[in-house]
C-alpha cells in the first residue's frame, strides 16, 4: 500500500509539471526576442528633426548634419532609418550613440542615400538623442544655388533650405587649385588618383613660359596622366565656359617623377589660356591635408593650393528614460519570468524520484 501512495504521489507531481510547464513555457521561448516590431501600430511614433550647419553655404566645404529625435516606445522597435537627399554625400562610416552612462543605446551606420540606427538591448523606454555626421555637396549644386534638401524617416519628410554662396569673381591671373575627384572616397585608404589638380595660365597672351610644380608629403604625382585644356570662353567669374582639350603631345613635358614635373607651354594666345590637368594618389591616409606648389618662370610666380580630408567622425548621445508600469522589458534571459519552469521542472522530478525509491524500499 504505501508503494502504492508513493506511485500515486509520483504521478500527481508528473501531472503539476506538464501543467505548469505550459503557463510558462512561451515566455521562456521568447525570451531572447525583442517584444514588438518596428510596424507596431500601437507603438507611439518617432519624432524627429534635422539641422544643417551654416557652413554648408560654402560650395566646396565640408559641414555637420544633425538628427535628433525621440521615441516614446524604443523598446518596441529595432531602430528607423533616415533617408537622406541626393545632393549630400555624407563623409562619415559608422558611430556609437551613447548614454550618460557610457552604455551603447544604438549603432549608426551612413551611406550614400540612408542614415541607419539600429537599437540595442539598452535601448528601453523613452530615448531622445542626437546623431551627428559630416557631409559635403555632390557635384550637382553651384554656388548662389538656393537647394532644398528633403530628408524622410517612418513616414514623415523634412525640408532644409540652404541658399549656396556665389562665388567672387577670380583674378585673370594664373591659379592653382586642387580638389578630391570623389567627395565620397575622402575616408578611404589611398584612392588611386583621388586627388585632381589643376593649374591655369591666366589670359594670353603667354610665351616662353614653363611651370615647374612639386607635391608635398602624402601623395604621389601620376606622370602619365599630365594633359592641357584650352579655354577659350569665360563666365563673369573667371570660370571658363569654352575649352577644349590639347591634343596629344602638344604639352611638352620637360620631367617628372612621383613628387614634381616640369612642362614646357605651348604659346597661349591673347583672350585665351591654358589649364594644366594632373592627378595624385593618396600614400598617406593618416594625414588630414595634401598640399601642391607651382611657379611659373619667368615671372617667378609661385602658387600653393591645399586638399583637406574631412573629419569624419560622427557623434551620438541619447538620454534615457525608464519604462513605465507594464512596459515591455529588455532582452535579458533572467529578467523573463520563463526561466522559472525549469527548476520547477527539476524540482518535481526528483520528488517523484524520490518517492518511488523509497516506496521500493518498503
């Protein structure tokens, strides 16, 4: 008889498990899982805004684009992208939004057409934070532009005016200027002939005039890429707006090497003048500016022009608040009720092994 009991006993306990086992069993399963998903429809909306920084008037410059906004549900969603307008080209990869507390409450990730946050597990109750990148201008815009940027996030757009300055008019003179041939590719290692340098006569006439040019630190000239342009026309600011391009062999180029060349001009005639084309690849990634020189004999004229590398580092803080009363919780395995089943599992297992044991005893 009380092996019986014991049997009996065993049995109960068997049965409480598979009951209990149940009740719980489907937190425990999802404790991993963020509750919610960016598309739940009774999660209150992210709100948002952009700034641009005043720099970005200046056509060539770089400038700071700021996101900020709140999320009253961030423990429901996963993050939300921002899509950014076509004429930026953003010069920032990727950043950390931290905390006060130093804890990474989400990951930005830019690209050519998308700023991404993506959440993590401390991203709980309310956020307001702030998201910052450095852009520059694509090749669309011109100065004196007025350009209205649009940027579009969970369902809602923004627009930014920013009216370009014009640009003074240039002296008739000879110049030397320098640009990245890809505003996008100024945080990449060693671009091969990222760098674009141009070098103008000024009007003709001009006769028996060479130039001799010198690379700084950094950058290595492409001998096999040294061309002329002949402009013919001119806009109010010196910009031409007729050239055409030198045929083969018409610039005749005394030397070169990876730092310097020397190129013997053809005669420039009057209401005209000559531009210089050349290219120089990055050997230095570390460095933040690449300069050139050049000096034209006779005349003695010597010019200098600098290429900066942006600073492309984003920055991100977020304030947190804590979920209110009945608010989903993080993703922490112990902070879900799910756990508790399994040593109740246990627990009831070996009572009932137990019991039997000692019924077999008797």
């Amino acid at each position: 008889m009380p092996r019986n009991r014991a049997l009996v006993a065993a049995g109960l306990a068997l049965l409480v498990l598979l009951l209990a086992v149940p009740a719980v069993a489907p937190q425990a399963l999802t404790a991993w899982a963020r509750p919610g998903t960016t598309n739940d429809s009774h999660a209150e909306p992210v709100t948002w805004s952009v700034t641009v920084d005043e720099a970005a008037t200046s056509r060539w410059g770089t400038f700071d684009v700021a996101l900020t906004w709140t999320d009253p549900a961030a423990s429901t969603r996963d993050g939300f992208v921002l899509d950014l307008p076509a004429e930026l080209v953003p010069l920032t990869d990727t950043f950390d939004v931290r905390a006060a507390t130093g804890q990474v409450v989400a990951r930005a990730a830019v690209d050519d057409g998308a700023l991404t946050l993506t959440y993590t597990d401390h991203a709980l109750g309310t956020l307001t934070g702030t998201a910052t990148f450095v852009a520059g201008w694509d090749d669309g815009p011109s100065p004196g532009e007025d350009i209205t940027l649009t940027f579009s996030a969970v369902g809602t757009t923004v627009d930014v005016a920013i009216s370009l300055d014009a640009e003074d008019e240039d002296s008739p003179g000879p110049r030397l200027y320098g640009y990245w041939r890809d505003r996008a590719i100024e945080d990449t290692a060693s671009p091969e002939a990222a760098l674009q340098w141009r070098v103008v006569t000024g009007r003709g006439p001009v006769r028996d005039t060479v130039i001799d040019t010198e690379l700084g630190d950094g950058h290595r000239l492409d001998c096999t890429g040294i061309t002329g342009r002949l402009q013919t026309a001119f806009e109010a600011n010196g910009d031409a707006s007729a050239a055409h391009d030198l045929p083969a062999g018409a610039l005749d180029v005394v030397s070169c090497d990876g730092s310097g060349f020397t190129v013997d001009l053809p005669e420039v005639e009057p209401g005209t003048a000559l531009m210089v084309l050349f290219s120089s690849t990055v050997t230095d990634p570390a460095r933040t500016d690449y300069s050139t020189s050049a000096g034209f004999a006779p005349g003695s004229r010597d010019l200098n022009s600098t290429i900066e590398r942006a600073t492309s580092i984003g920055t991100g803080s977020v304030a947190v608040s804590e979920p209110t009363a009945g608010a989903s919780q993080p993703r922490a395995f112990l902070q879900s009720p799910g756990w508790l089943w399994l040593p109740l599992a246990l627990l009831a297992l070996g009572g009932s092994t137990l019991l039997y044991r000692l019924a077999r005893r008797r």
